[in-house]
C-alpha cells in the first residue's frame, strides 16, 4: 500500500484508489477478516488516511 500512496495525488486518482482497495481487501482477508462489501468502509478508511496525509505534511513527516 506503501507504493501506491507515494504518489501526491494518489487521493485525488481512481485508478490509485482501487489498486488500494483491493490491497486492503487482501489485507484484511490475510488477517481473517470477512470481505467487505460496502463501499462506505472503504471511503472511511480512504477519508482516515487522507486526514492521516494531511496532519503528516503539517508536522514535516
């Protein structure tokens, strides 16, 4: 996931996005957890790791 967030406007790209979702399908299935089928889980997580990006440039991380 790593890879895919290294791209500045990787909030902003569909295509980015959907390869991170289906890495985080494959994560929580990797850790026992049933598949997730509404798309409102995966924009929260989305929404998380956008407010996540946006405190990081504000701290200099």
């Amino acid at each position: 996931m790593d890879d895919e967030a290294r791209y500045t406007d990787w909030d902003r790209r569909d295509d980015i996005k959907a390869e991170l979702k289906a890495d985080l399908i494959n994560l929580l299935a990797g850790h026992g957890h049933p598949p997730v089928d509404r798309d409102e889980v995966y924009k929260e997580i989305f929404e998380q790791a956008e407010n996540f990006k946006k405190y990081q440039s504000r701290v200099g991380g």
